[in-house]
C-alpha cells in the first residue's frame, strides 16, 4: 500500500480503557467509532483505517446529509441545532442498527456527537469500540483554519479563538469517556492508523459484506 504523507508531535500516548457490553443491543458486527474536537484527523485516519481493513468508512455527517437532503450548515441555520442533534442521534440509531446485520464499519463522529449524553449511552449500549483523537488545540486551531482556507468555506467557530479554546476544553472532558485515546499531534495519518490497527489487534477483511455500504 503506497504510504501517504499526511500529517495531522510527538510520541504516541495511547490510554487503554476498553469498554464492553452484554447489552441486547450490541452489535454483531465489528466496528470503531472516531470522535474528537474538529481537524483531529477523524475522516483522514478513518479512511486510512478502511483502507488497511477493507472495511467501510463513513462519516455520520454525510449521512445526515443524505437524510435531510440538507448540508449541514444549512440545517443549523435554517432549523437550529436541536434539530440538527434530532437528525444526528437517528443518523446514529440507523448506522448501529445496520452493524447488527453483522457489517464491519469505520464511523467519524462529528466534534459535538460524542458530547451528546443520549448519543454516548447508545454507543456504550452497542458495546462498540470509541477511539478518542486527541491533539494540541493550537495545532487543532491551525489546522481547521488551512482545511477552511484550502476549501473556501466559513467555519463559524475560527472567528475567535477564545472561543474555539474554551469549546475544546469543555468536549474534550467528554471525549475522554472514549475507549480508547490516541495522540494525532503532529503525526502522519499512516502512523495513527498502523498503531490503531496494532493496539486494537484488527483484521483485514478479504470480501466485505456490502449491506448497508456508503461509498
């Protein structure tokens, strides 16, 4: 596999708390969920991750999309954002229920998912697998502010950065109620997903099972 040169500074710290369940709901299929503040590196390492796997990447924000038939942005502004945490926590209810048909799944959260209660009791229910990414917010500040420029778009959260900070401070207490947590602070994606792969002792799939596949 041809090795990407993407970054997302240090040695890796990874703390081990993995979390199982004997609930009804968990699933039957294999699958980790990636969440953490924006520009953690959640889409690029998951790509990297269903690349290494041959399991499926999917985003939960483009699937929310294609519910609504809506951007994202566009839902806050036009509905607010209870509406957009409605959508998102059925987007989620529907993705858990496609991974107990026995998928395997690779799953960004968007930065403020994972923070919702409702949403981290499914997840705990499930019994899945949640890797917290982790990173310096400057280093988050830095790059959520190219990824806006490079794409043209506005991000209304890079107008301050007081803002950005204390908003970091208060989701990142409640990332850590992760299973996992992995450092991405200055370090290539291929690095952060090699030891996801290792630390987690995943398996490549050879033929994927395409029920309820996005592509």
């Amino acid at each position: 596999m041809q090795k990407r040169s993407g970054r997302v500074g240090a040695t890796a710290r990874t703390h081990a708390r993995v979390s199982s369940s004997g609930n009804k709901s968990a699933v039957s299929g294999s699958a980790i969920f990636l969440v953490g503040f924006m520009g953690a590196g959640k889409s690029s390492v998951g790509r990297a991750l269903g690349q290494r796997l041959n399991w499926v990447f999917e985003d939960l924000d483009d699937r929310i999309e294609r519910r609504a038939s809506s951007k994202v942005a566009d839902i806050f502004r036009d509905s607010g954002e209870p509406e957009f945490r409605r959508a998102e926590h059925e987007a989620l209810r529907e993705v858990l229920q496609e991974l107990r048909g026995g998928v395997s799944r690779i799953v960004a959260l968007g930065g403020g998912a994972f923070v919702q209660a409702k949403n981290a009791k499914l997840l705990r229910d499930a019994g899945v697998t949640t890797l917290f990414l982790d990173a310096p917010v400057e280093e988050l500040w830095d790059r959520c502010c190219r990824q806006a420029g490079e794409l043209g778009a506005e991000r209304p959260l890079l107008r301050r950065k007081d803002q950005f900070r204390e908003l970091h401070l208060i989701r990142r207490k409640k990332y850590s109620g992760a299973s996992l947590r992995f450092e991405t602070g200055g370090r290539a994606v291929d690095a952060i997903a090699d030891e996801i792969v290792q630390k987690l002792k995943l398996k490549r799939i050879e033929i994927r099972r395409e029920e309820g596949e996005v592509e």
